[in-house]
C-alpha cells in the first residue's frame, strides 16, 4: 500500500510559468512533510518542508501548499528555469526526529525552453 | 555542514562476490542512519534502518542475511551486499538524521553486477 502518492510520473512546463507538482498521502500519523529534488545518478537533495501545523511554507521560488483535511500537498515553483529539469520527490514522516521518510514515486519534471 | 559521503559512487563486480558501501557523517553524529535502494523509474524505497550499536531494522521483504548492515560508530554506516547477483544491481542510498527533522543524502552508490 503506498502510503505517498505523485499520481502524475511527468510534467512539462514552459520556462518561466508556475510548475505545480501534487502529492497525497494516506497516512494521518504524517506529520512533517518534505519535497526532494535528485538529478540522475545523484543522491536527492532537500528542497523544502512543511509541517502538519502550517499550511503554506515560502523560500524564494518554491511555495509548499498543504491540505490537511485533504491529505494533499503541492509544490510551486515559479518561475520555473531550465535548470528545475529533475525528478520531484515528495515525501512524509512521524514527528520524532528518527521516523523514517516515506517517498512517494516522484514526478519528473521538464522545463521547456 | 551536514554531509554525509558515501563511497564507492560507483562498483562493478562479479556475481557472487561482495561490495561494501560507506557512508559517512562528516560534520556530525548520525545515530540513525537510512539505506534506500532506487530501481529507474521508481522511487526510493527504505531498505533499513541503521542505528549505532544495535541491530538494524529491515524493511518487509529485504534479506537481513544478503543486505548486512553494520552501524559501528556515530559517524559510519556500513552496507554489504553479499553474494552480489545482477538482480542486485541499482542505486543505494544512504541517509542520516542531522538535526530536526533534517534528513542528509549521500550521493549513491550505483552498483553493477556482471
């Protein structure tokens, strides 16, 4: 059972436009939720956080959306640059310091010049 | 701050022998550390995890037996892949806890086995 959700495997978005990846979750024990950005044949990198008590999070471009009643998150990036080309994970965890991150299947994403 | 290395970024063995993989805090304690395994097109799936100086915990379906994991210090988190086989062949993935809730990637380890 996949407990988060990228339905959408690849997104194509003109350079310059807003990109909004979706993720959903199943499990409300989440409480802290994390988007990922991995280039191929490198380690993801930590792009930006939410937690359960906040429903929005900023930092420059990329704006973190989160619905609790919906189990729903998204992430905007705008503008988006050539170099946003990369797979999106969205990911969840427990409150304590050491649960572990459950990815979802990540969403590719494509700027077009 | 917050780095994790992890070593080899990339190995080619035989099949039947074994490869260790490293992974490395270097600018602080990890005392939990996360190994993923990435097959193309999918996502990153939680093999185990690793904490200092106890037995670490493995995800439903992963062989304990095949995937040893050793955590022997604060800083180090070991992964052998014993008896490698090309079914075995990915990228694995190491993790470590740096602070609240900040998780620090290694860069992977592809692994080819031939």
């Amino acid at each position: 059972d996949q407990q988060v959700k990228q339905n959408s495997p690849s997104l194509s978005v003109q350079e310059g436009r807003i990109s909004i990846l979706n993720c959903d979750y199943t499990n409300s024990m989440f409480d802290y939720f994390l988007w990922y950005k991995k280039y191929p044949a490198e380690g993801p990198t930590f792009l930006i956080s939410i937690s359960s008590i906040k429903d929005k999070n900023e930092d420059g471009r990329f704006t973190v959306f989160l619905n609790k009643s919906a189990k729903h998150l998204s992430l905007h990036i705008v503008p988006s640059q050539p170099g946003d080309s990369a797979v999106y994970f969205c990911a969840a965890s427990g409150m304590n310091r050491d649960d572990k991150i459950i990815f979802g299947k990540g969403t590719r994403l494509h700027i077009l010049p | 701050g917050a780095v994790v290395s992890q070593h080899p970024s990339w190995v080619i063995c035989k099949s039947g022998t074994s490869v260790k993989i490293e992974c490395r805090s270097l600018d602080f304690q990890a005392t939990t550390m996360f190994w993923y395994r990435q097959f193309p097109k999918q996502s990153l799936m939680l093999m185990a995890t690793s904490n200092e100086g106890s037995k670490a915990t493995y995800e439903q379906g992963v062989e304990k037996d095949k995937f040893l994991i050793n955590h022997a210090s604060l800083t180090l988190s070991t992964l052998t892949v014993t008896s490698a086989h090309p079914e075995d062949s990915s990228f694995y993935i190491c993790s470590a806890s740096s602070g609240a809730y900040g998780y620090t990637f290694g860069s992977g380890t592809r692994l080819t086995v031939v």
